[in-house]
C-alpha cells in the first residue's frame, strides 16, 4: 500500500477517474487508523466474513489470509484486468499496473 500511496499519481492517474480500493479482512476501525497514519490516498473496506474475496476468489483455502490480487474495472464496470497473484515487491507489477489502468481510462469519459 506504500507504493500506491508513493507513486498514486503515476499508477492511479492522480486520482482522477480511478477509485482505488483495499479490501481486508481486517476489522474497519484497524484499517481507518492504518490509513490514517499512513496518509493513504485509497479507500478501504473490511470484509471479515470474507464474502467478498470468496466471491473474487481470493481467499487462500489453505490459510486465513487472501492472496493479493489486484483488479482493474472499467468505466463500464466490467474487470478489464486482473493480476493474480499481484507480486508487491517485483517493480513490473507496477509497471503493469500503471499500463492496465491507463488501458481502462481510455473508455472512460472525462
């Protein structure tokens, strides 16, 4: 999360036309502080059912933790890409990334 607070503007288009949103398992009060006190630019929503990442099959079915997996949604609402499993460390993901949003700002009005 870091690393999109560190190169928002370059990956998320400054924020305009992009909402980015971190979805955990984390209870909503842990993860308002956290992004507080990191200064994220995203928004965060809990999921400790795990409804969600059972729905984007990203709960891992060996662990408790859901694997990182990163989808780009167009404007018109359908996932125009999907990294998975998305590799934090590795510079490329960003690249990639940077290149799958730009892709889906393209059929996005101003």
């Amino acid at each position: 999360m870091e690393t999109y607070r560190d190169q928002y503007v370059k990956i998320f288009n400054g924020g305009k036309r992009v909402a980015v949103i971190g979805i955990s398992t984390d209870a909503d009060t842990v993860q308002a502080n956290w992004a507080r006190d990191k200064d994220f630019p995203v928004f965060f929503a809990s999921d400790p059912d795990r409804a969600v990442g059972t729905k984007y099959e990203v709960n891992s079915p060996s662990s408790s933790v859901e694997q990182r997996v990163v989808f780009v949604i167009g404007a018109n609402g359908r996932v125009t890409h999907v990294m998975r499993p998305f590799r934090e460390l590795a510079d490329t993901s960003y690249t990639e990334l940077g290149a799958a949003v730009n892709e889906a700002l393209k059929g996005a009005k101003p």
